[in-house]
C-alpha cells in the first residue's frame, strides 16, 4: 500500500512537471500546479484502489488519469475571451 501511495505521488508530479514545462504560460503558480498533480494522483490511487482493488497496474492507470484531470482544470485560455453579442 506505501508504493502504491508513493508511485502514485511521483507519478502526479511528473504529469504536474510535465505541464507546466509544457504550458507555463498557461498555468498559475509551479507550487500549485505541482501540489495539485500530487493530491490528484493520491486521490486517484485512493479511488481506483477502493472501486478496483489491489491491481497495482490499474491503481497507477487511475491515478495518472485523475492527477491529469486535476491539472487540466488549472488550465487558462490561450487568448482573450471574445464575447460577441446576440445582435451581430
């Protein structure tokens, strides 16, 4: 249970790492994006292994995919909104 604690954990890092390396301009603070893909992948371990099991394989899927989703939510546009009114 401690590794998959702790690979999930290093594996939110580095989907974490790698977006801000990816994106930095994109994304609010390195602390936060980092802290942020570490909680998800933790959390994804934690729900994977209560809906799943002990599948060590599956745990670290479900960690990957929710430490990804975690990060993706931090994500601002690219460019500025442009709001068009009803009329034109």
């Amino acid at each position: 249970m401690f590794l998959e604690a702790l690979g999930s954990v290093i594996l939110g890092l580095a989907v974490a790492w790698l977006a801000v390396y990816r994106l930095p301009h994109r994304l609010p603070a390195r602390r936060l994006v980092l802290s942020t893909g570490a909680a998800g992948g933790l959390f994804g371990a934690f729900l994977t292994h209560s809906a799943l099991g002990g599948n060590l394989l599956l745990i670290l899927i479900g960690a990957v995919a929710v430490a990804t989703a975690s990060v993706s939510l931090l994500v601002r546009p690219a460019g500025r909104l442009r709001r068009h009114s009803a009329t034109v």
